[in-house]
C-alpha cells in the first residue's frame, strides 16, 4: 500500500521543518503548510515538498489544503487564538477524511496551567482525541527542547556565557530532529499508536552547568552559566522578535523548570523504541548549532555581542501582566504550575512507560 500525502503545518518552523525533511528523505509526499512566502518557504519547495501558503485560522484554506492528504502533523501557532485555528484544522480533517494527525502537544498540558498556550495544548489533545475512532490521534508532548537552549549559542560563542534562567534544576532535552522522527514513525503507520501520548526526550539529565561544559568542549573555549534575572531575559527576548504571547507563558515554564517539571520521566526511551535509533545527545545537537554564522568568532563579532549585551538592559520590554489582562483570554480559578497539581502529577509519573493511553481525556 503506498504512503499517503503528508500535510505538516508550520512546516516553516522547528519541528515542522526538520519532520519535512525527513518525510521526504522517506519518498514520501509532502504539503508543507506556511504562513508567508519567504527564503524558509522556497528552501521547502527546493527540497522537493508542496508548498501552501496558508493561515490556521482561514476555514476555506484550510479546506484546500487538506484535499488529497492522508496523514497530518499539527503544531499549533503561538497565538492566544490558537484553540479556534485547532477547530478549523480537525472540522477540514474530517471533512477529508483522513486517516491520522500527530500533534505536538506539551508535557505541562493541562486545564489549570497558568499559561494559556498550555491550557489551549490540553484542549486541543481532547479534541483531537473526540475525532476517534475515525482518525486516529497521537500527542507527543516533549517538555524544553534542545534548541531552547541553543538558540543562545552567540553569546555562548562570543562571550563564553550560557544565559540561564531555570537554576539548578536538570532536563534531558531533545533535539527538534529527534521529535520528527517519532512523528515520522507514527505517521508512517498511525494504527498501534493511535490514542497515545509519547514524550520524546534526550539521553541525559543535565542542569544548564553540565550544558556549559559540553558547550566548552564543542566551541573549543570556556563557556560558563549566568543566572539571569527573567526582566533582562524578556529584553533580550524582544530584542530577537520573540512575541508577548510567547513570553507570557515562557515565563511560567521557567518557573515549571525550576521547581523540576521537566526532570520527571526524563530520560526514557520512547525515540530509540519507536524510530529504532538512540536519541541524539546534547553534544551533538549543540555541534550543529556551533556551525551555525553567528556562532563563528570574529573580532567583529565579538564586539557586536558585547555591545548588545551591554545595551540590553536599557532596552524596552514588555509589561506580560498587562498583555495577560488585555488578550481577553478568560482565567480559570485554581491555576496553578505543574508540580503544585496533584491531577497532573498523578499522570506525569517519574519513571512513564512507552506511551500513555488516553482515555477520557486522562493519559493513563
């Protein structure tokens, strides 16, 4: 039986870019799903996928864009909107009948979640999970990538410094190519995973001291973690474009991080057992990202890190308890982080099997 065409949305992004590429390393057909048409757009199509340009939130584009497919990946957009994009997403699902979605949820997911991303993540696995058995879904909820990490690879380049926000407290981060291919292995055969939960993660816990480290022998100098105040951070954060939204629930996460959200069921085996390959460690990931040109050193760039790090502070940011009253979204009573919810904790056990089974919006 031959493979059916694959949609990825945000195909542009993380995730979406690196599962395109490994759906076409496969042979097999991909439309890949963009907001714009941009360099990342046309990279897309010269690798061989069907470019759409599209928005989540536009029904009859989402329309076309599902005709003929068989299989979808979804990765929701960072937008407080995004639950309503979800709704359009699975009412042209089923219209075309596909087989099967894979979404990327999140390992916080839950109704009480300060952050509205997080409570729109558990919203949208319940809805998918109501389009059974008809298409068959399955999360995958990663906690902190690699990347959010490593996207700071120039300052740790330039300046020998590892920006940190989360303490002592440990991960075991997983690389975005590492997350494509379990959403690979599921699409190539969605049957026995349909209704289950996979967190993918990396082959160590490491503290962002221990990221330090394996930063200083990759970049051949010493890198060192600074602990840095969340006000600077969410300078330096608009300064690179980063979104309120995105940073009003980044600062919840920081907190999830801390108080040892993302250490419990880490490490575990769901990539080697389902895409037959261990998971890529830190060091290897972080060598993909040192090749990257701002990690290469110059004097020139030396100096222009310097003199962003030095300005930095005096840079506007943003008021995220102004942008949470003024976005409309409705606060639920009761929210609260992911180690303070007994519900949440009774489903993120330390040591999880394979994958979960949901059932009844519960992941078992």
């Amino acid at each position: 039986m031959s493979m059916p065409k694959i949609l990825v949305t945000a195909a542009a992004g993380k995730t979406g870019s690196a599962l395109v590429a490994e759906c076409l390393q496969r042979g097999w057909q991909v439309r890949a799903l963009v907001r714009r048409a941009d360099v990342r757009a046309r990279d897309l199509a010269a690798q061989g996928a069907e470019v759409v340009i599209a928005d989540l939130h536009d029904e009859a584009a989402m329309q076309r864009a599902m005709k003929g497919v068989g299989r979808a990946y979804w990765c929701a957009p960072f937008d407080p909107r995004a639950l309503e994009a979800a709704e359009i997403f699975a009412e042209a699902a089923v219209e075309a009948r596909i087989e099967a979605i894979v979404g990327l949820s999140q390992w916080l997911a839950s109704p009480f979640h300060p952050a509205l991303a997080t409570r729109n993540a558990f919203a949208t696995d319940r809805l998918f999970e109501s389009l059974g058995p008809q298409i068959a879904y399955t999360a995958l909820n990663p906690g902190f990538f690699a990347d959010n990490y490593l996207r700071l690879i120039g300052f740790a380049a330039q300046l020998g410094v590892l920006p940190s926000l989360t303490g002592d407290s440990r991960n075991a981060p997983p690389s975005n190519e590492d997350i494509a291919r379990v959403a690979a292995a599921v699409l190539a055969d969605p049957a026995p995973h349909a209704g289950r939960t996979y967190r993918p993660t990396g082959p160590e816990l490491l503290s962002t001291v221990e990221m330090a480290a394996i930063l200083t022998a990759v970049l051949r100098r010493k890198v060192r973690k600074v602990e840095l105040p969340l006000w600077l951070f969410a300078k330096a954060a608009r300064m690179q474009g980063v979104s309120p939204f995105e940073l009003s629930g980044f600062r919840h996460y920081v907190e999830d991080h801390r108080q040892g959200a993302f250490a419990r069921g880490a490490p575990n085996d769901v990539v080697e057992r389902l895409t037959g390959r261990p998971p890529e460690r830190f060091a290897m990931i972080a060598a993909r990202y040192a090749a990257r040109p701002e990690a290469q050193r110059s004097a020139a760039s030396v100096l222009r890190a310097w003199a962003e790090f030095m300005i930095t502070p005096m840079m506007p940011g943003y008021d995220l308890t102004r942008f949470d009253r003024i976005d409309g979204a409705p606060l639920p009573a009761g929210l609260r982080h992911a180690m303070s919810d007994t519900g949440w904790i009774a489903t993120h056990g330390a040591t999880p099997a394979l994958g979960r089974q949901v059932l009844k919006g519960v992941s078992q």
